[in-house]
C-alpha cells in the first residue's frame, strides 16, 4: 500500500495532470470493452469449483479447456471491437489536447494488448481460486512491488515522451505477471494443461449459467467508465486525473480485504452444494463482519486527514480529489457490507434472479449523474449519485437471498449493515473533536490518525466482532507467538 502511494505520486509528477488523466481516460476506456470477459468470468469460477469436488480429472480438464477456448474467442472480439469503433471513439469523441493524441494513440495500442491478455488470464485465475492455492498472490506482490520500483526508475530516467514510456511498462509488466500465473497453473494442476477441446454439453450449460452476468458487467462496467467519460466531456483530463488518484486510493484500500472475499467464494459453492446451509449463512456472515471491520479501520482516518494527507502526497493536488476519495471510500464501505450476499446468490444458482433484479438497478446511474453535471453542479455531485444506485441494489441482494436461499436478511441488514454504520460513527467522535482543535499538521496527523485507529478497533472489537471472527483472531495471534 506505501509502495503503490509512492509511486503514484512519483508517475503523476513525471507525467503531469493532464497526461495522468490521459492514461486514466483512454486505459479505462478500453477496459469498458471487457464487458464481454464478464460472461463468463464468474461461471468459470464456480464450475470448477464444483467439478473439482466430484473428483473427476477428465471433467475438470474439459471444463478449463473449454473455458480457455470461450475466453479466447471473446479476447478477439474485443480486439477488434477495440481497433474499429474503439479506435474512432478515441480520436473523434475524447476530450484530449490534439498534440498528446499520438501519446494517447500509444497507450490505446498498449491497453488494448494488455486486455487481450487479460481477458484469456481468466480461466488461470479461476483455477487457482477453486484449487485455494492463495500463497500465490503472497508471491506476486512481492513481484508487484519490484516491478513497481523498476518502472519508477526507469520512468524517471529514460528519456523520451513520458506517457508512452508509462503505457510501454505497465504493458511490460503485466506481461510478466500473466505469464508467471500461467506457469504456475500449467505446473501446479493437471487440467491446466494446453487444450482447445470443447466439451459441447459443458458450454451450452457455462453460457446458460453465466450468459445473465452480461447484464449486470454491462451496468458495471458501463457506470465505471461512462463517469469518467462523462467527466471528460463536461470538463478535461485534469478532472480525470482526480478521479484516476481517487480510484487509486480505493483500489490500494480495498486489495486490504479482497483475501478474504476471494477465499470465501469457493467454500460457499461447497457449502451450498452440500447442502451446509449453517456454514454457508455464518460464512456471509463472518466475511462481511472482517472486511467492514479492516475496512474501518482505514476508513475513519482518512475521512479525518486526507486533505493533509494528499498535501504531504502529492504536493500539487489536483481539484476535487479529496471530495471524490471521501465518496469512494464510503461507497466502499457500502459495496462490502453486501457484497457476500452477491457471493451468496451466485453459489446457489440464482443468476437470472440477480441480473433481472439487483443488477439492473445500476441503469439509472448515467442518466442521474448527466442531469447533475448538465445543470451545472461541478463533479463530487456526479460522484454522490454512485451511492444511490448501490444503495437500492443492496436492498435488492437482500430481498432475493431471503426469498431463494432462505437467508435471514433482516438479521444480516440489523446485526451487520446498520450496526457497524452506527458504529463507525461512534468511532469518529473523539478523533473529530481532536481534529477540530488542534491546528493543521504533522502533529495534528498524527494524534487524529492514532485516536482514530484506537478509537475504532476498540468500538468494533468490543461491540461490532461476534465470537467466531473474534476466536480466528486469537488463534492468529497465538499461533504467531508459538
């Protein structure tokens, strides 16, 4: 997490705002195209999972084969979707100054490789979740964080158009660490091995399963970078830049706790599956009550210091940075308290139930932030429209667990989500009253962010853990001291 703070100051000075913003438009607008991947990306988890519990090599050997092959004829389709109307959106429609369009033409080409690879990447990926072989990710990051620093040194030094010279290394780098996943998996499991076989039966039911997640990565994906689309079109890069540094945060934020969310999805299709319901209802529950926990943890301190701490960061602040980090962060908040219950939903089947239902509710999320940004309200509004649409989706995971699995929503809603809301916000009293009264610095930093952590993990230890999260705990921590 410091690492990627660092370097992220670092690339945004070496690049400027504008370009930062550049590189943050034109990669997440190609991103927007791996709208496909999404079809099938979530089957490919679950069915190997589940083929990997009936002990038949051959079956789980169809099922990644025939998974490669769908992911590669989807990767082609993006590239050329990409390479025609991408192409012509980039250099028609884009709010880009016309002497970085060459610049942004490069990292077009660079996303669009990387996409490619990425795209066909996932069935690796889900064979190492469904196999719970997660030391893997303890590896990569030390990977991530030597490669971090080579791009850092090279970026500086290396002369030459900075954005291209960024675009280039990250491609490079992310080259790297799919080869290295693909290695692992081709030595480490049998079905992982090279094989354009289809199993005809197997795709027909893959696509019948996950052929209703397009629905809901459409909005998704549609929402994520039709604001930063948006964005551009109403103001410029430098306002993309902010949401860029905004995304950032988050995203270094949440690989906190994304551990225990990826852990938890193939021990609930197992649970599920055999029939476990007690196991399945407490995993939910465990897993969300961890994650808001962690979460929180981080959370309370930043909403207190994170204009010093973008100061002391960056230096230069872009505008509106602050403001979009603050609603990011609490809409974090608010997508894991009921993220496990989308988990949920998909280990027991119900796909045409969440997509005809919870995922169509993002489709009012573009028309509100355009109305907002079209009156003339300036772009943390745009920002606070995400939190409807999220609001009223958790609402709705919760009304279809109850009425297809039998889960105790108004338990799960009471005990979890308003609690630890309350709660957290008990926590922040006496950090606030602190930061109120002391003059703006180091010290005041360091007292608010102290108070802050202290306050929260002694409101949430005593009153928001139940006593299975709290015995994983002291394990842990006896198990270090042996």
């Amino acid at each position: 997490m410091t690492l990627s703070f660092i370097s992220t100051r670092i690339v945004l000075e070496k690049l400027g705002e504008s370009d930062y913003g550049v590189n943050n438009v034109v990669g997440g607008f190609v991103a927007m195209f791996t709208v496909l991947n999404g079809i099938l990306q979530t089957g490919t988890r679950r069915f190997l999972s589940l083929n990997l519990g009936k002990n038949d090599p051959k079956l789980l050997k169809n099922t990644f084969s025939t998974s490669f092959v769908i992911h590669l004829v989807i990767g082609i389709v993006v590239v050329l979707l990409l390479e025609t109307i991408g192409l012509w959106f980039l250099n028609n429609h884009l709010n880009i100054e016309l002497d970085r369009m060459t610049a942004a033409n490069w990292v077009f080409q660079f996303s669009v490789w990387t996409v490619f690879l990425s795209i066909t990447q996932t069935p690796f990926v889900a064979a190492i979740t469904s196999q719970e072989h997660f030391n893997i990710y303890a590896y990569m990051s030390i990977y991530d964080a030597v490669a971090k620093i080579l791009v850092l040194f090279v970026l500086v030094y290396l002369p030459g158009d900075k954005l291209i010279i960024y675009g280039a290394l990250q491609m490079f780098v992310g080259m790297i660490s799919i080869a290295i996943y693909r290695i692992y998996c081709i030595q480490k499991f049998e079905e992982c091995s090279f094989s354009l076989h289809v199993d005809k039966g197997l795709l027909k039911e893959m696509t019948s399963f996950s052929g209703w997640s397009v629905i809901g990565n459409l909005f998704v994906v549609g929402n994520n970078q039709g604001l930063s689309i948006l964005l551009n079109v109403f103001f410029n890069t430098v306002v993309n830049a902010s949401r860029g540094l905004a995304a950032t945060v988050t995203f270094t934020i949440s690989q906190f706790v994304n551990g225990f969310i990826i852990a938890g999805e193939p021990q609930l299709v197992k649970f599920y599956g055999a029939g476990e319901k007690e196991k399945f209802e407490k995993l939910v529950f465990n897993i969300t009550q961890y994650t808001l926990f962690l979460l929180s943890l981080i959370a309370v301190p930043v909403f207190m210091e994170i204009d010093y701490v973008l100061e002391l960061w960056l230096g230069e602040v872009p505008p509106y940075t602050s403001g979009f980090i603050k609603i990011t962060i609490l809409s974090s908040l608010i997508m894991n308290s009921y993220i496990m219950l989308d988990k949920a939903i998909v280990a027991a089947g119900y796909m045409k139930q969440l997509a005809l239902i919870a995922n169509t509710i993002p489709i009012i999320q573009l028309p509100l932030i355009y109305c907002v940004l079209k009156l003339g309200y300036e772009p943390t509004a745009a920002y606070w429209m995400t939190l409807v649409p999220q609001f009223i989706g958790m609402l709705a995971d919760m009304w279809i667990v109850e009425k297809y699995i039998n889960f105790p929503s108004a338990r799960f809603f009471i005990q979890i989500i308003c609690k630890n809301f309350i709660l957290i916000l008990v926590a922040c009293i006496i950090p606030y009253l602190v930061h109120c009264s002391i003059t703006p610095g180091l010290s005041r930093f360091l007292v608010v962010c102290s108070l802050s952590v202290i306050s929260t993990m002694a409101i949430m230890w005593a009153f928001a853990l139940n006593d299975d999260v709290k015995n994983i705990v002291y394990r842990k921590i006896l198990r270090r001291k042996v």
